[in-house]
C-alpha cells in the first residue's frame, strides 16, 4: 500500500468565490476507500471526517440505539489505543474538537486539531490524532465495563431530547410513517432499550458488518497540500479492512467497481428495506396530535419517493417559502393573523425518502383546514399559466440560485463540519456530476417546464398530507385524537387520527411570485463565466496578521473603526445608546417592542434582497443601557444599495411609528410569552440569564419587564421614537471589509440616521454599563427551581471570578480556562459519567472575566454535583501546581494555536458578543471576530487582543511564566485561598426526576411481572406505584403477599442498567496520588484533603449578592480613544 497506489477519481471542481483559492481530489485508496482531499491555505486546523454507510435503520428489532451507541464507543478504545478516551484527551490537549452523531443510513465521526508542532510522545501530534482516529474503523474493543459507563451518556443525551421540540417533532414522524420501514423504530437509545445480555456480541456483530472501508467515504481538510494529504491518507487509513474475515462477506455485499462507486451501505439482512416508502398512501391523510404545555407549532408535510432534482426542490421552497409582500407567507402572518413565523425546507429522512415541510408557529386563531386550502390555491395559482408565467419564474430562480452557489459562503460552523458535510454527500452520492459537489447544483434547469409542472402536481397532492399538531388543547382549535396514549421513549401523550380536509370556497388573493430580484444584477451568462473559470484554482494572498480596526474618527457623540479584510462579504454593525432615555424595565421594554416592530416590517421589504445573500439583524439593548443597534452584512458589491435602502427604510418606520392598537396588543402579549418561555423553558438558557442578571449591573429581572409590559403605551413608544432620532446619542459603527473610503461612504449613508456627522456644542453624558465585583472570599449559593416535570436533569452553573478585564494578567485567566477545559471536562464525563452536557471556559463579562462549569445531570442531584465539581477542581489544581516549565510551554503553544478556533459545543464566552438579535432576516449570521470586536468596542474596553483570532507567540512566551501562573491559580481559583470567589447557579429538577424514577419502576415492574407471565394495566402500576410512594419493593412485597409469585432474577440485567452503572466511579490514577504529595511536600498538609476552606453561603435572590457587591468603576473612554487615535498617527 502506497502513495502511488491511489486512483484519482476527479480533480476538477465548481468552486464558490470564497473558494478559489482551495485545491479538492477526489481519489480512491487500494483498499477501496474514497477519500476526499481538500488543500485550503487559508485554513488554520487539519480536519477528517469519516462517514459510514450504516446507522440506526441497522438496528435490531430488539435493540434500539444499537448504532448510535455504537458510535459512541468507538471512542472508548481500541486494540492499538485501549485507553478510554485517549483520543479525546490528547485531542484536547492539543486544542482540538470532535464530534459525532448517527442518521438512519449513516454514522459520522470527525475531528479537527490546530496545525502545531505539539508532540505526543516521541511522534508529531497530528500524525498521532491520525493514527488514534484511523484506529476507530480498524479494531474497537467494546470492553463491556465501558460499555455499561457509556450507556449513562447515551441515556443523559435521550433525556435532553425528550424536552426539545425539534426532536419531539422528529419522532412525531416515526410515529406516523409506515411500520414496515425501519424509520420507524426509535433509534437514539436509553439505558432500558440496550439493556440485554446480547448487546455486546451484536454491537460487534454491526460493526463487522458494516465499518469496512468499501461501505466508509474519508474527507481531509487542511493547509497541507494534496500530496501532503495524501500520503496521510495512505499511511493511515488504506489498512482499513475491505471486508471482516471472521463473520464472512457482510449480507447485500457486492465488490465495489472500479469505475462506479457502489451507492447503498451494507445493512442487517434481517433489517426492513430502507429503501421503501416511509409514508406510503396507507400512512398519509393524518393528523398526529401530540400534547405540550409550552409549544405552539403545527407541520404539515408532503412525501417525495425516490426523486432527486435539487433544482426543483429549492423552487417549491423558494415559492412558497417567500416572505416578501403580498407573498402566502405575508398573508398568513400579517393579513390573517395566523401564524407568528413560517419555514419551508426538505427533510431527508432516508435512502430514497425526502419530505417537503412546512413549519408554523401558530396562534389561537390558526385554522388548519383553511391553511390547507389557501396552499393547495396557491399551488394551483403557480401551476395557471393565465396568471403566472412559469418559464420566467423557473429562469429567474435559476439565476438567484446561480448567484447564491458562486457568492455564498460555507454553511458550516466550523472545518470538521464542512468535512463531515463532504463525506456525507459522496457517501449518499447526492450529485451526478461530482464537479458540483463544492458549490452544489440546485441552479441546474434544464429549460422542462412542463416536467417542473408535472412533479409539482404530484408533490401536492392533497391525499398524501400529513400533519403534526405539537400544542396545548386550549391553543388547538383543530380535529383532536379521541383515544390518547403514551409514547414509551419521549412520554408525551399523543392520538392520531384522519385529517379530514374537503375543498372550501373561500376566494384567495393572487399571491406574489418573482418575477425579478433587483438586488442581483449579475446575468445568467456573467455567472456562468465565472462559474466556468472557478474550476482553477487561484493565488492566496494572506490576510494582515494585525487584527485590531483603526479608530477613523471620534469624538463625545460617535466611533468610527474600520477593519480591512480579503473576504468579498463586508459586515457593518451600529449601536445608538441615548441621553434622555433612563435605564429602566419601561425603557427597556420599548426599545424592544420598537425593535421587533421594526424587524417584522423589514423582513416584507427585504426578503428579495436575503436572496442575494445580504442579511441584517436588530439588536435592542445590547449592553443593557436603553439602545438601538443593528448588523448588516453582505457582498461588498452592492451592499452600499442595500445599506442605503435598508437605512432609509427604518428611518422612515422610526419617524412615521404608528402602530394599529390591535397589534400593539397582540405584540404585548407575545413579549409576556417570550419572557414566559425564558422563565419556565430550557433550563440552560434560564441559567445563562441567571447568571447574567448576578454579574451584570442593571439587568431587570423577568417580573420587573412583565410589569413593565403592562405598563406600556403607545404614546410612550412614540415618545422613545421621536427620542431615538431627536436625542443626543452616542454612536458606534465599526466596518468590517472593503477599504477606508469604502467605510467612509458606509458611514455617509447611516448619518441619515445617526446624524453623527453633525457638530454638538453642549456637551452630553451617556453611561456605559459595567459589571458587578463580587464580594471577595463569597461562595455564593443561588437556587432555582425547574417547572418542566418533563426534565429531569439538574443542572449547575459554576463561576469563579477571576480579574478585571483591563488586568495586565487576564491572559493568564485565559489560558488557565483553556487548561481546565481540557481536564475537567474529560474528568466530569467520561472518568466520573455525572452527566453528558459538561460544558466549561472562559466568561467575559462586560468589565469583568472569570471560569465557568456548566454540568447537566439526569443522575445525580445538584449538590452532588456541586460536589464532583469541586472534587475535580481540586483535582485540576493538582496539576497546575505541579506543572513543569517544558509543560507550561508545550500548553502555550497549543493554546496560542486554539485561539484560532471556535468552541463548536460550548456557552459563547462572552454573552453580550453572542446576544442574537431581536429580529433578523432569516440568513442572518455573524462572524466571532466581528462580534467580539464591535462588543469591545460598545462596552468600552477597547482590549482587541482579547478579540483576536489569535495571540502572538511573542507576546505569550514574553508575558506568562510559570511562576505568574501559580501565583494567579493559588489566589483567584485555588479551593484553599481565602480570596477566592465564585457563584454556583443550581437548578432543581426534583419534580422531573421523580416523574423519570416513576417511569423507570414501571419499566421494571412491567419486566418482573411479564416475565412471571402476569399482565397488570399500565394503570394499575401506576396506581401500585403511587400508593407505595413510588418503592419498587413494597409493590412487589404486596404482589406476593396476595399470591403473585414474582421472581426478581429475571430482571437483573434491567436493574443493573438503569441503577447499577449510575454509581459507577472510576478511581483517582497512581500518577494524581503522586502529585498530590507534591503539593502537599511543596504547599502544606492543607492539600491532603479537597475541602474548601471558605463556606458556601445560600442566597435568595440576586439583590443579596448585589447589595455586598461593589460595581466595576469605568475609565474616560474619550481619554482612551484619544491615546489610541494619536498612537495610530505616528504609526502611520
């Protein structure tokens, strides 16, 4: 096996703008594993993806989650790397992320690493990373005792699915499609589902069958070059097994062809076929009805069977997904008054079997068969060539969607997922030309009118609808389910019934359909040129290393920065705070409401020009001061049109206010739900919000803006509109892209609004809001209870308060969160399994920063784990204390490299840069860089270098020494200091473990009695349950005290799933013993034991915090801008 050994499958790729710099091959190893290679000088991380051809429809009957949780142990060691998760942590180590999930027909696994000189042992660390990863598709072991910890994982992620209604709503659709198709089976797992003594030999059983390298598609991104990628490749992963000897070819085998990749994985011979109908005529025309207390969605949905054109399915959803003016979008929403928001899109579901969607968030009002009716019109309307010409419609979209291909940007948050996507589509063979695999081809219409006419009268044919209701029976005005019952894995109640539905004869008004997009003024043929000349690959000029934005201008009234880029996308970001406006719940209350009116007028005007990849957001409040601010973003060229347009247009909302009562009230009343839902919905939000309300100085509370919603008026609104425009503000604009006249015309255009560039000969305060400094030597304790009973994780957010933000070694905090990050998480999940969600960095506050942990746990108590915590903690101090000065700088360099990169599964490290806007257009997205920048910029601090994409190793190797970093650990984060201060936010999920215990036992009832061949209601466990205040033992001692002779052997193996494994704790390694007696030889007997030496200290509430708190003071800002704008001139 060699380098030479390959065969080059394709070389020639359509490439998006944003990637003509990139090299792609596609070839094929000897061992017949495709392999994408994609060489990306711009890319700072190496990244593989591997996707297998095989997932959770391979499931056995018997054993559901069979795959997903296969996937999961692949990480748990292997024969060449038998330690658990030593990928993981040396991952880590190195700054990295991976991740993993499982579909139906599919398993994906990948990994990134920043490009480093890191070692692991005596071999470079990414060809180590490599050789662990390639590891996974060669020999697993599947220890058992592993086994039974990482259940506890897979039945903790179970759980945070069963209160997410994106996941509810997706097993909503097994629940409705055919029981012929293995969709239909549960596929995530629980501890109940995989508990058999054959779990072991049949997870080695599927992974023989189905990880072998003709069934896997690998993909490498990387700055390396393709020769370089390649020689990875072969080295590591051309020794995966074409085939598993030991069980023999694998059912459904055939060789793959040289020529023509084989295009179905090898699944279970005993599995359904994957590729029938999902919802063939016998499982449409119903109406599932699944209750909730919090959710108001329905979704209805078309099948699509054994069709592909990516051209056509884009069109429907463009048509009728249309948000513009007079579109069927806009009638639902603001004619009818239906709907709160409407997305349409196509959802894969398995080889073969798509579905069109329509999602919406519905009102009182909403009346489903009437929704029905106006879509099947508008259909019928688009199909009528009196009124609607279809050719220019079709050439139209193909030109929007021409230019969307070229100018978009990578949908993928980061490099290791746009692998995995690569790997995912030649896994699935999405595209017949693979020169579109880059850049896609749903602009590709082939001039058939007719045939789009044909397919689009068959996708909606009325008798193949379905629909989901997910809702309260008071908001659902609809057809209800007579009979309803329990689903066994989510437990909500559900019924499915006929969704009757007869023509009405309601007149509809013609809906609006595109004719023309006038922000795309590029032709058919000016795309096609550059799409032809985007096969070559072009010159990368490196971007500036400086990525600090010069202070244009300033003065008491307005900043202007601007921050040169190579990006073709331009971002522009204002923020008006006011004089006159106080900080008070009303105040803040109004600018919201102001801000959400303005957004929904927008999102009419402004949806054609979303189309041409320009977007927007509306802030309200950013850094808690009564504020305005908005985010525009798009090509540089056109976007000064679309400023102008956009600027004008809320320029003229704000002077012109005048809001109809009718939706003023309805707007009241959907913030008192908003503010509802943040109180009593996911409890990771709540407390995020928790905890920005404790370290945060004037943030109201949820009862003081409730109260205000009260209170407001429409002649306050008007009277903040008249101040927005009228009162002196302060303004700040900062212009990411396109030169200095370029950001110089930008600002032109938002004077119309700001009115910055007019001289003010008073002089006026603004407050800029600061954070609060928590009393030092407090462990704060504060409590909060979670209402969901259908949750039944407690959760605990841990915060230690480090330093100011303007502190000369803040960048020890920093790198101390990077190293903690590494050890606690690894220690938390996989060492301790307290829970599957453990979350941990840095926090940047507005003045302040500090450490967080964050730990989600359906097994334990909050004090448990508040315990853990600081087990760990003291654990990791261990480790600080003993660091060598080779160790500190081997960590350097990784952290240097990790700054580069962003943190894919954490809590945005700085809330106010992550606050997401008010309202949006629906492609609204940010970059990290330019959100930190602008965030800096708002709250005062201007401390850029905390912004960067990336510090100087100079600046590193220069400032933090070992010593620094031990002084800093032992007074701010060491459990023995008597300076040391945290926060720990817990939350109480009492009711919703004790709903998930009651469960469980009947789980295990059901078990002993059915196997003692006895059959009792689920309603009379319940009741025995209930009358036994939920002990299993007392039922079952008053079962054989009226003559049921149960044995209690026969469910051992479920016993010892579900509690056995739950006080599973792997024990403190020989190597931590001895650097514990390190510490204590070198820092006293005080580190025998982990015991804090300050009390915790219970709180009520916030103000108890805040009343022995003192608040961050702030700087002259205007001395600062003037040192920073006179530095600047000398370097120029």
């Amino acid at each position: 096996m060699g380098f030479f050994s390959t065969t080059e499958l394709s070389s020639s790729f359509k490439k998006p703008l944003s990637a003509l710099h990139s090299s792609y091959k596609y070839i094929k190893l000897e061992n017949g594993l495709r392999t994408l290679l994609v060489s990306d000088p711009k890319c700072t991380v190496t990244s593989a993806a591997m996707c297998v051809g095989a997932g959770s429809h391979s499931d056995p009957d018997d054993l559901p989650g069979l795959a997903h949780f296969c996937e999961h142990m692949l990480f748990m060691g292997t024969v060449e790397f038998p330690n658990p998760n030593d990928f993981r942590s040396k991952l880590s180590s190195m700054g990295g992320n991976a991740n993993a999930y499982t579909m139906g027909d599919y398993t994906c696994v990948y990994f990134e690493v920043p490009m480093t000189d890191t070692l692991a042992g005596d071999e470079l660390g990414l060809n180590y990373l490599m050789k662990n990863f390639s590891s996974f598709f060669k020999r697993p072991l599947f220890t058992e005792s592993y086994m039974n910890m990482e259940v506890n994982s897979v039945d903790n992620e179970h759980e945070g699915n069963v209160v997410n209604d994106e996941k509810i709503l997706y097993h909503g659709w097994r629940l409705l499609s055919s029981e012929d198709h293995p969709f239909h089976r549960f596929g995530t797992g629980t501890k109940s589902t995989l508990n058999s003594k054959c779990t072991q030999k049949e997870m080695i059983k599927y992974y023989k069958a189905n990880f072998v390298s003709t069934n896997m598609v690998l993909a490498l991104k990387s700055p390396l070059s393709l020769n370089q990628l390649q020689k990875l490749a072969v080295t590591n992963f051309a020794s995966i097994p074409e085939m598993r000897e030991s069980i023999g070819k694998p059912p459904n085998y055939k060789r793959r062809s040289k020529t023509k990749p084989r295009d179905s994985p090898i699944i279970d011979s005993e599995s359904s076929d994957v590729r029938s109908e999902i919802f063939p005529s016998t499982c449409t025309g119903r109406l599932l009805y699944i209750k909730s207390d919090n959710a108001s969605q329905v979704r209805l949905f078309f099948p699509i069977h054994k069709f592909v054109n990516t051209f056509y399915e884009s069109v429907w959803c463009s048509l009728l997904g249309d948000e513009s003016l007079g579109s069927l979008c806009d009638y639902l929403k603001r004619v009818k008054k239906w709907v709160t928001s409407m997305y349409v899109y196509i959802q894969s579901l398995s080889k073969g079997n798509k579905i069109f969607v329509m999602d919406f968030e519905i009102l009182k009002s909403f009346n489903l068969e009437e929704v029905i009716h106006i879509v099947q019109s508008f259909v019928d309307q688009i199909l009528n060539s009196k009124l609607t010409d279809l050719g220019v419609v079709l050439r139209e979209y193909s030109r929007v969607f021409k230019y969307q291909a070229y100018f978009s940007e990578s949908e993928a948050t980061t490099v290791m997922e746009e692998a995995s996507n690569y790997a995912l589509c030649l896994m699935e063979n999405r595209f017949h030309d693979l020169e579109n695999l880059v850049m896609g081809d749903s602009y590709i219409f082939d001039g058939n009118v007719n045939d789009f006419a044909i397919k689009t009268m068959e996708l909606f044919d009325i008798s193949s609808l379905n629909a989901i209701c997910l809702c309260n029976d008071a908001d659902w005005k609809g057809l209800t389910p007579a009979n309803l019952i329990k689903d066994p894995y989510y437990r909500f109640i559900y019924g499915i019934t006929s969704l009757h539905y007869s023509p009405l004869r309601k007149a509809i008004p013609s809906f609006f359909i595109l004719q023309r997009n006038p922000f795309i003024t590029m032709t058919h043929q000016e795309l096609d040129h550059q799409m032809k000349n985007s096969r070559y690959t072009k010159p990368y000029l490196l971007e500036t290393t400086n990525k600090i934005p010069k202070l244009i201008d300033y003065s008491m009234f307005h900043e202007i920065w601007h921050l040169t880029s190579n990006s073709f996308n331009v971002a522009i970001s204002l923020h008006m705070c006011f004089s006159n406006i106080e900080n008070t719940p009303l105040s803040l209350v109004a600018i919201e409401l102001i801000a959400e009116y303005i957004g929904q007028e927008l999102k009419i005007f402004f949806y054609q020009a979303e189309m041409a990849q320009f977007s927007w957001g509306i802030f309200a409040n950013l850094v808690t001061t009564p504020s305005l601010a908005f985010e525009i973003r798009g090509p540089l060229s056109g976007l000064l049109y679309f400023l102008k347009e956009f600027i004008v247009r809320v320029e003229n909302l704000i002077s012109s206010f005048n809001l109809d009562y009718r939706k003023f009230v309805a707007m009241k009343l959907q913030m008192r739900r908003n503010y509802d839902a943040l109180e009593h919905g996911e409890t990771n939000a709540k407390i995020v919000a928790a905890s920005v309300m404790a370290l945060e100085q004037g943030v109201f509370g949820i009862d003081d803006r409730l109260e205000a919603v009260e209170l407001l008026e429409t002649s306050y609104l008007a009277h903040v509109c008249d101040l927005i425009l009228h009162d002196f503000k302060h303004i700040d604009i900062l212009v990411t892209g396109g030169d200095r006249q370029f950001a110089m015309d930008a600002c032109k255009v938002i004077n119309i609004i700001t009115s910055h560039e007019k001289i003010h000969l008073a002089k006026r305060s603004f407050t800029f809001a600061s954070s609060i400094n928590l009393k030092t030597g407090r462990n704060y304790d504060l409590m909060l209870e979670n209402l969901n009973v259908n949750d039944p994780n407690d959760v605990v957010y841990y915060y230690i308060q480090l330093c100011s933000r303007k502190d000369e070694k803040r960048i020890v905090g920093q790198f101390l969160a990077y190293h903690m990050n590494q050890f606690v998480r690894y220690q938390l999940r996989t060492r301790k399994q307290i829970g599957y969600l453990i979350l941990s960095g840095i926090r940047f506050n507005k003045s302040t920063i500090g450490l967080y942990i964050l730990v989600n746990s359906a097994s334990y108590d909050f004090y448990q784990i508040l315990s853990e915590i600081e087990s760990v903690v003291f654990e990791w101090e261990v480790q600080v204390l003993t660091m060598t000065e080779d160790q500190l700088k081997q960590q350097l360099k990784s952290f240097l490299k990790k700054q580069d990169q962003e943190e894919s599964d954490t809590i945005p490290s700085n809330i106010s840069a992550a606050t997401k806007p008010i309202q949006h257009s629906d492609n609204f997205t940010s970059t990290k860089q330019h959100l930190m920048l602008f965030e800096s910029i708002t709250t005062k601090n201007y401390d850029f270098e905390n912004c960067r994409n990336g510090l100087s190793s100079a600046q590193l190797n220069t400032n933090i020494k070992l010593a620094e970093v031990i002084e800093f650990f032992k007074k701010h984060v060491s459990i023995k200091s008597t300076h040391r201060t945290t926060l720990s936010i817990l939350v109480s999920s009492k009711k919703g473990k004790m709903k998930k215990e009651f469960e469980e036992n009947k789980e295990i009832l059901k078990s002993l009695i059915g196997g003692s061949n006895y059959s009792l209601t689920s309603l009379q466990l319940s009741t025995l349950l209930r009358e036994s205040s939920n002990d299993i033992s007392i039922v079952i001692q008053r079962l054989k005290n009226i003559g049921y002779n149960i044995s209690t052997k026969q469910s051992r193996g479920l016993h010892k799933i579900l509690y056995a494994t739950k006080g599973y704790k792997a024990g403190n390694s020989k190597e931590q013993a001895r650097l514990k007696q390190m510490c204590v030889a070198k820092y006293g007997e005080k580190y025998l034991d982990n015991q804090r030496v300050l009390p915790r200290l219970r709180v009520r509430n916030v103000a108890e915090i805040h009343d022995e708190a003192a608040s961050m003071r702030r700087s002259d800002h205007l001395t600062q801008l003037r040192e920073i704008f006179d530095c600047e001139d000398e370097d120029t």
